[in-house]
C-alpha cells in the first residue's frame, strides 16, 4: 500500500499531466473535499463524493487558465500531508492575471485520499 506522500505526489503528478480520472482513482468515494474561500471563487466550497470532486475540477478548468502550478513544499506527518505552492492563471472570462500561494492538506487512509483542505490568498484574486 502506498504512503500518504506518494499518493499526494501521484494526484499532483496526475494533475500535471492534466488527468482528472488519475486523481479520481486516488481519491476515496466519500470524501470531505473543501476549498476555503468566497462565494466568487466558481469553485470554493465543500464536496462530499468523487462524482463532486470531478465537478471540481471540471470547475477549476472552466474558470481558469492555469499557466503555472508549482508544489513546492511537502510536509508529511503519518496520514496527513500538507503542500506549499504557487499558481498562476488568468481567470475567465475577465482575464485578469493572478499569482497567489497555496497551501493544500491531505489526509490519506488505506491509500485513498479521504480529506482534501485548500487556501490561497483570495486577495491576490480579488484585489
């Protein structure tokens, strides 16, 4: 069975390469899956199963151009990892360009991705 941190890797290696239905398979069928931020972020918000968490991304691709999306810190402790990082993309459909850090948590159990907190700095978004 494979640790926390090589399935958070494998999700973010997923999502490099664009591969939703990668990430899918690393995800548990019920999840507590959470992006904190205002009701203005299209993809903000609590999802609950993997069909929610497809919407998700489906979300995050509609609403913004990703050009850059860079993990850049791993801290594992047993189950839980949590990932530092960057991004840049310009949302739709007023093409603003943003930059922000993130900061991602993951709790891992039986090698499925069961708990899933993101934050970035919605200022950077809505300044």
């Amino acid at each position: 069975m494979a640790d926390s941190l090589s399935v958070v890797k494998a999700a973010y290696d997923a999502f490099g390469r664009g591969d939703v239905a990668a990430i899918l398979d690393l995800v548990a069928e019920k999840v507590d899956w959470k992006l904190l931020g205002p009701s203005a972020i299209p993809y903000a918000g609590q999802r609950n199963d993997k069909h929610d968490v497809a919407r998700f991304f489906a979300e995050v691709a509609q609403a913004d151009d990703m050009q850059s999306f860079e993990p850049r810190e791993f801290i594992q402790s047993g189950e839980h990892v949590t990932v530092l990082g960057f991004e840049r993309f310009t949302c739709r459909p007023e093409g603003k360009l943003v930059e922000t850090e993130w900061i991602h948590v993951f709790t891992v159990q039986g090698g499925k991705i069961t708990r899933w907190r993101g934050c970035y700095d919605t200022a950077a978004r809505f300044v």
